[in-house]
C-alpha cells in the first residue's frame, strides 16, 4: 500500500525573541547571530507552555486550514520531540486525550533534530505492512526550557515549535523511499542529560540543559548531509533536477548554504524556518513545509525532499511528492 502526505499544520508560540534580547546577559551581537546562523528571531514558549500543548495546538491549526480533513479513523500517533513535559506519559498519548481518538497506538520517537523525518519512515513502513491507516506525525520542542543560557555558542540558536502531517494510503507512492542512520560515536557531541552518566566512556554534565559541540557537528552535518542526499536520490532513481524543493534540517543557514553549494543546487530551492524560527530541531522541516506553502511556492505533483539530522547523531531523510 502507498501512502501520501495529506494535510500539514504548524503552531509557534507568539512571544518573539529578537536577537538583542541575549545581548543582556552574554557577550554577543544581531550581526554575529545573523551572519554565523541566519537567525533573525525565535519564538519562546510561556512558562506554561509544554511540548504536549503545542502538539495539540499543530494538531488544530492542521483542522483549521484543511477543510474537509478530520481526525476519524486515525490509529496511530508518532511525535518526534526530545523535550517532552515529562519522560511519560508520552506526547504522542497527550494528543490521542486531547482529541479522544479511539483505538490509537502512541509513540515519542526520539531522534532529536530527525524525529520528524524518522515519523514519516515510519508511518510509510507501517501503512505499507497495511497494519494502519490513517497516521499523524509531529515534530515538536519546547528547546527554549532545556538551554543553558550562559553558553553563548548554543543558546542563540534555539527556538520553540510544532508541525504536524497527516499521512494516509494513497493509490500512487507519493512517499518514496527513505534512509536513516546513526553514528552514535558522536554520541557526547549533542547530548541532554539529567543524570550522572558516561557517553562514548565520558562524562557528560547532568543539568538538563543541551550541550553542543558546535565545531564537530557543523562538519560532520556538511558531510553527511552531502552524502545522503545523493543516496537518497539514488535509492529512488532520481537526480536532482527531478527535484522541486530541499528542505534539510534548520540547523544554520550556514550549513544548508553549504550543502547547497557542495551538491550545486540553487538556494532559493531550499526551504527554511530557521531566520523566523532559530532552530526548533524536530519542528524546522514542518515549519520550513508551511511557510514556503503560505508563501505559495509548494504547488500540488512537487517533488520535496526532507533530511533531518541531530543528537545521536543521527539522520533520516526521505523524498514526497505533495
Ligand atoms: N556571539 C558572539 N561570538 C560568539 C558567539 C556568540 N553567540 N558564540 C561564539 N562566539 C565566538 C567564539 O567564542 C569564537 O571566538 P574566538 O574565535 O575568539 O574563539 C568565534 O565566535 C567563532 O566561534 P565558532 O564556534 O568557531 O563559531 P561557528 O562559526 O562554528 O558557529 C555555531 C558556532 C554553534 C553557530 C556552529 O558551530 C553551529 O551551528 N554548529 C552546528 C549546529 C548544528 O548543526 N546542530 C545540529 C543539530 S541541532
């Protein structure tokens, strides 16, 4: 059974965090944000805002601007997220209370910044083996409660966020083939942690906040990124051109230019959220999805491809015609 992408909806937090604002307590700049990042804002959530609320929020946006798409017949719930409210219970099974859906598998899926993508690949592979019909994937963070706010190299870069796709059989394959992968050596270099662990056989700091090495993920984004979109492309017998839109993970705008020149495909076909968003991990591919649709550039039969990539490290990429 193929299956296709139906609907999307998306949901951000309405208080803006402009780049000046983290000016008053580390040492920084708009200008270096902007030209080392991309970044223009971010949105934060309340503090009693939660990953779950956001969900539900991108759930009924999803509703609300798809006339004619309800929620009957759904029976199952991914959500990519590593900033949960709370390790269970699951928000995939706070969005199943929150809609009373009936009959409905649920699970968080925990593959940072790929979560999203990794759902999609999922939800395909199940609606293949024919065990499920009708399938909501979402990405979503509440990064803005998990920062530590006096690490000036990684606290700019994050934002909070939601999106959400309905995923259901279809009589053409308009989700093709996907990848995933991991290299876990990397493990330490994107880690959160709350408890007094080792990662790779070292200690990592237990505060809860995300801990980044910048420099060593930066590179290794580049290169396997470039790497997988060729495998992917091959993996379903497509070239480039075959392609509409590029949507890879809102890490830095660095890092997609980068891409974007290594594999020699133009930059206003690769779509982003992360100059309006900051980088909201598991929600930037919806986010990026939903604001070049408003913006009226995704048309129905384009080609997009999605990658993600993040802590673990690990990466998930997968090509869907809408
Ligand atoms: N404001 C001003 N200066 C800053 C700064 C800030 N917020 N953060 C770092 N700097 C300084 C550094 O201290 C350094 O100064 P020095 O040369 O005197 O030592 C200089 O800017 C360059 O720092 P560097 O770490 O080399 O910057 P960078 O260009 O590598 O950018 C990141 C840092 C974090 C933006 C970048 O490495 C990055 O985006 N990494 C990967 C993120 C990612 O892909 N995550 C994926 C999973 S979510």
């Amino acid at each position: 059974m193929n299956s296709k992408i139906t609907a999307i909806g998306v949901y951000v937090p309405s208080k803006r965090i402009t780049n000046e604002y983290f000016e008053q307590f580390i040492e920084t700049n708009n200008e270096w944000i902007i030209s080392r990042t991309g970044i223009k804002e971010r949105r934060f959530a309340e503090p009693d805002e939660f990953t779950s609320d956001m969900c539900v929020s991108a759930v009924k946006n999803l509703l609300a601007e798809n006339p004619g798409v309800n929620l009957d017949g759904v029976d199952f719930i991914l959500v990519g997220t590593t900033t949960a409210d709370q390790v269970m219970p699951s928000m995939a099974s706070q969005v199943q209370n929150a809609f009373s859906i009936p009959n409905c598998g649920c699970l968080d899926i925990m593959a940072a910044c790929a979560g999203f993508v990794y759902g999609i690949v999922l939800a395909k592979g199940m609606i293949a083996a024919g065990t499920h019909k009708k399938i909501l994937v979402l990405g979503a963070e509440t990064l803005s409660k998990f920062t530590d706010y006096t690490d000036r190299t990684s606290c700019i870069l994050f934002g909070d966020g939601a999106g959400v796709a309905l995923i259901e059989p279809s009589d053409q394959p308009k989700v093709l083939n996907g990848i995933t992968g991991t290299d876990g050596s990397h493990g330490k270099d994107l880690y959160l942690s709350q408890h007094n662990t080792l990662v790779n056989g070292e200690q990592i700091d237990p505060n809860g906040k995300i801990h980044q090495n910048g420099k060593v993920v930066f590179k290794w984004a580049i290169q396997t990124i470039t790497n997988k979109v060729g495998e992917l492309l091959a993996k379903n017998s497509l070239k480039l051109d075959d392609l509409d839109w590029v949507i890879l993970h809102s890490a830095n705008l660095r890092i997609i230019e980068a891409v974007a020149t290594e594999i020699n495909y133009p930059m206003d076909k690769m779509l982003t959220s992360i100059e309006f968003f900051g980088n909201t991990s598991s929600a930037s591919i919806p986010l990026a999805w939903d604001l070049a649709s408003k913006a009226g550039k995704i048309k129905p039969g384009n080609k997009i491809l999605l990658l993600g990539f993040g802590g673990g490290l690990t990466y998930a990429g997968i090509i869907v015609e809408v």
